[in-house]
C-alpha cells in the first residue's frame, strides 16, 4: 500500500472523534512490529522516528527510514512516517528526501517567546516543503535525559489561552499538549487531566496530540481520545515489551547466541502491545485493505 501522511491520518482521525497511534521506532523489529500490529486490528498506523532514535543510529537518518518506507509500502494497512522530537534544523531539512510526511518541531525547552519565534521558523520551511508539522506547548519532559517532571507542578500544563495564541501565531497543524502525562514512564499510573483537555479542545481548532502515553493505563488512553486528543504517542512501552521478552528468553536459553531467536520473541511482544494499544483508544476509521499476491507470483 502506498505511504500515506500524518496529517491525511490525523485528519481522518479528528472527523470521526478518535485517534491515530504513533510508535517511536529504533530498529527494524520495531518497524516490523508496529506495521504488524496495526494489521492485526485492521488500523492505520504512524511510524515514528525521534532526534534521539538517529543519534542512536549513528547520526544518519536515511538507513532506518528507507527501511520503515519499504516496509509500509508493504503493509496491509495505512502507514505514514513521522520524524519525531526534532530539535536540530539540520535534520528537519532531511525529511521530505527521507520519505517523512510530518515532522514534530521541538523547541518546547525555550521560553515561550523564542518556542513561538522557532517554531514558526520551522512550520514556515516545513510547508514549503510539504510537511504537516506538529509543535509542543507546555512540559511533558523525560526526553533526551532530562531529570524526572513533576507533571503536577505549577506551570507544567498547557494553558489554553497561551496555546490558542501559540497555534494562531505559528502556524503549525497540530498541537502536543501536556496534559498531565511524561516521557519515558515505565509504569502505568498516569492519569489525564481532563477537565483542562476540554479546555484545550474547545479552545483549539488544531488535532491535539498526546505525548507520554505509555504510562497511562487503557481506562485513561480511551477517555484522552474521548477528550479530543487525536493522535497518541507511544514509545517506552514496545521497548519495556521487547527488553522483557528477550530477558525472559535468555533467562531460560542461557545457551542461545543467534539474535534471531531472541529478536523474535522480543517483536513478537511488541506486536501484542501494538495490537493491544490501539485497541484501547477505541474505535477508528475502518482502514482500507490491501489483497497481496501469493509470494512467486
């Protein structure tokens, strides 16, 4: 199936009051995961690519992206590709040659007044170019090592008021909002403040978008879709699935040394979590589906 874009998924999303998962991605199991996982439940999909996963990577972007292009080009289900958490223009300027349709401008850290003076920058050169772009308001925090957020603290969440000038002065297509969730959680004790996401839905006429949703528990991923959040950022829970599988299997297979064998039971958690994720944000749009060829033929 062709790629298809962020914002075409997102769009859709938003029409029918639900939400389109995002998975970070690092290697190709996690690639390979996601695409099957979305296939299992019949959804479309985002495949997403941070700052931190091509740092990881040796710095280069295009191995891991042409490899996530090959495999949604062969899924059964819409994939689009994102490039997450991007902080360095350097890299914002490769994604439309990478084969990324959206791009997640990160200047979040800076005050307010120089978040807003980038990011318009930034959502200025990514429409050029033909990318739907996404921004952030408020703290989240977690990301690139980052001590500890108290997601409670004054100031941490995303005003309304100043996210409605944000998204008015900017320009950009989608808004992440700190709404009570952080990067990077290993448990799933956290909770959305949905009074303030109601806020935020009405005040807003962008997609809202939800970072740090592994921590939240099914009962709290469904009520932030209800809320009005319209895509969902997913990341530290494939790794706790894929690191857990492969403890789990080299604790009873001292012996193995083929990576094969415990790369595959890890991808294979990841896949239930996928699957599993995607359906606790409730129903979606009914994804298109690809008939394939029988193989040699």
């Amino acid at each position: 199936m062709p790629l298809t874009s962020t914002g075409e998924l997102v769009t859709r999303a938003t029409a029918h009051r639900s939400a389109v998962a995002s998975f970070n991605v690092i290697t190709l199991e996690h690639v390979e995961a996601v695409i099957a996982g979305a296939e299992a439940v019949h959804a479309p999909v985002v495949l997403q690519v941070s700052e931190n996963a091509v740092r990881f990577r040796y710095g280069r972007l295009l191995p891991l992206a042409r490899a996530a292009v090959a495999a949604a080009e062969r899924a059964a289900v819409p994939v689009a590709l994102h490039l997450d958490h991007v902080r360095s223009d350097a890299l914002l300027r490769q994604a439309p040659d990478a084969g990324f349709g959206s791009v997640m401008y990160d200047a979040a850290r800076l005050p307010y007044a120089e978040n807003l003076a980038a990011t318009r920058a930034a959502a200025d050169w990514a429409h050029a170019h033909g990318l739907w772009i996404e921004a952030e308001l408020g703290q989240i925090g977690g990301k690139d090592g980052e001590p500890p957020l108290d997601a409670h603290a004054p100031g941490a969440r995303t005003d309304p008021d100043q996210a409605r000038a944000f998204v008015a002065d900017s320009g950009v297509d989608a808004l992440a909002v700190a709404v009570g969730t952080t990067h990077a959680m290993t448990t799933r004790t956290a909770a959305v403040d949905r009074a303030l996401l109601e806020r935020l839905s009405t005040a807003l006429d962008v997609p809202l978008v939800l970072h740090g949703s592994s921590g939240l528990p099914d009962e709290e991923l469904a009520a932030a879709v209800t809320g009005g959040i319209a895509k969902v950022n997913v990341g530290t829970a494939l790794n706790i699935a894929m690191t857990g599988a492969i403890r789990e299997f080299l604790a009873t297979h001292p012996e193995a040394v083929d990576s094969r064998g415990y790369l595959t039971v890890g991808r294979e958690a990841m896949v239930r979590t996928v699957a599993a994720i995607i359906e606790a944000l409730g129903p979606a749009p009914a994804a298109p589906r690809e008939v394939r060829e029988p193989a040699g033929s």
